[in-house]
C-alpha cells in the first residue's frame, strides 16, 4: 500500500492531488516530479525522512490525467504552480526538490522567488536536456509524436532505462499505471519545453544553499553534468551515489533519504538559524 492520496484545491480552483509524510508543524519540504510521473514516485522515498520533516509531494499540471484545452505546459507553468500550491498550503517558505526534469521549474523557483526557498534539492536533475543528442533525437522521434492512448509498451520502455538496480516489482508496476494516466499532449509539449531549457539558465540568481544528489550511472544527468550544475550555483554541493542511476530515489530510497535530511539539519542549525523560520 502505498501512501494515502490527498486534495488540495487551488487559489484558482483546480484541484491537485498529494502525498506527505510527517508532522504537520515540521519543516517544509515540497517535492516536485518530472516527465511522465505524479506524486507517487517519491512513495519509497517519503516515509524514509524523519517526523521532523513534514514532504509533501504533488502531481504537477497535467499529470493526473487532466489536460485543460487553455493549459500549457513550460518551466514558468510548473513554476506559478507550486507558488498556488504552497500558497494554498499555507506554507511561507520550504525546501524545494526537484527530481529530474522537475529540477527546472525548482531552480527556476529558487531564483525567482529567494523568499520562498530555505534550500534547493535537485536530484537527478539535469543542467540541461538540449545539449544531450540523444534526449533530443528521443524527442524529435518518439516523444513529439505520441498520441492518444500512449502505448503501455512506449511506458514501460522508457522507465525501465532509468533505473540500474533492482525495484520492487509491485511498486514499478503502480508507476507503469501512474505514467499512463498522462496524455500524449502533455508528454509532447512538457519534453519540447525541458529540451529547449538553457544553462546555466537563472542559477546564476540561486543564492539559497544547494544540494545536488546524482547516481553514478546515470545517463541523463552524469556525474560530469552534475559537476557542472553545482557548479554554476553560488553554495551547492555535489553528492554522488556511485552504483545508482537516474531513479536513485527509487534504487536507495533510504540512503537518498538520509542525505537529504543531512543537508536539511545542516542549513537549519548553520551559522544563520537564528534566521530559520518556515512558519
């Protein structure tokens, strides 16, 4: 079983659905998902952080299925989402996490709103998808052209690439399920806008502090990219899980976890935690 659905309607009326774990009075951490998922790719990651971390874990626009005839899908749409949604959640500031290409709109996030961000998490994150020529020829050739119903085939295959170490079985068959729920439109125009993504883009803006998390054998954001990435950000740093892929969340939920609340306590009780509020 995995963690109970919730609804949270939005200041402009829609409805998002929600995981969290943790207490309500906790730190804030928002997690936001990439291409193809919803909320419930961080179901194994979630009940590894302590009590003291209230995760909340959203499905972004489009991605439960609902694809409004007016809606688009760019960094800036995912972007003004998550501002109505902690708006909505009366949550003044929280660490943001990005996890793959949701790691755009989070960077976009921290940059544009500093006041909001008590840290960045970008894990599996890419610096960017254009510059790869294999991410823009899957898109050219297979992800701008999907229709209606997307073929469970087309799904399975390209979640299988992302992971290097076994997952449960049950758990990777409900993410098949998930991905499906989302239309061919927003694949398609979610992937175009990813890939013409820049870098470094608004890191040059990030000035709350920074925690990249890579997998060693990840493709998509190589330890090489993630370099890169943290780079670019004025206090980040880099931690890499040698034997894990771009799913590391998935692959080490446990360890992922425990790195990420190391990176939490630490800003929290940092040389400025006389200034830590989030309430």
């Amino acid at each position: 079983m995995g963690l109970k659905i919730k609804r949270m309607q939005l200041p402009d009326s829609r409805t998002f659905s929600y995981i969290e774990a943790g207490d309500a009075p906790g730190i804030p951490l928002i997690l936001l998902h990439g291409l193809g998922d919803t909320c419930r790719t961080f179901e194994l990651l979630l009940p590894h952080f302590p009590d003291r971390i209230r995760a909340t874990a959203y499905t972004q626009r489009g991605h439960d299925g609902i694809d409004a005839p007016e809606a688009s899908y760019r960094t800036q749409d995912f972007e003004a989402d998550l501002l109505l949604f902690m708006e909505a959640a009366a949550i003044p500031k929280a660490f943001i996490l990005g996890a793959s290409s949701g790691g755009f709109a989070a960077r976009s996030f921290a940059a544009h709103h500093p006041e909001r961000v008590l840290g960045l998490i970008l894990m599996g994150a890419p610096s960017a998808l254009g510059d790869k020529p294999d991410i823009v020829k899957t898109q050219k050739s297979t992800l701008s052209r999907l229709t209606d119903p997307v073929s469970p085939a087309f799904i399975k295959n390209f979640t299988e690439n992302l992971f290097t170490k076994p997952v449960p079985p049950d758990f990777l068959e409900r993410m098949f399920s998930e991905s499906q729920k989302v239309p061919a439109r927003v694949w398609r125009e979610t992937s175009e806008a990813v890939v013409k993504e820049k870098f470094p883009g608004p890191l040059i803006n990030v000035k709350a502090s920074s925690l990249i998390v890579c997998g060693g054998r990840d493709t998509i954001a190589s330890p090489e990219d993630q370099e890169k990435l943290a780079g670019a950000i004025t206090d980040a740093r880099l931690t890499i899980f040698p034997q894990l892929g771009h799913m590391l969340y998935w692959e080490d939920a446990k360890n992922v976890a425990k790195e990420i609340t190391s990176f939490i306590d630490e800003v929290r009780m940092g040389p400025d935690s006389a200034k830590f509020e989030y309430e």
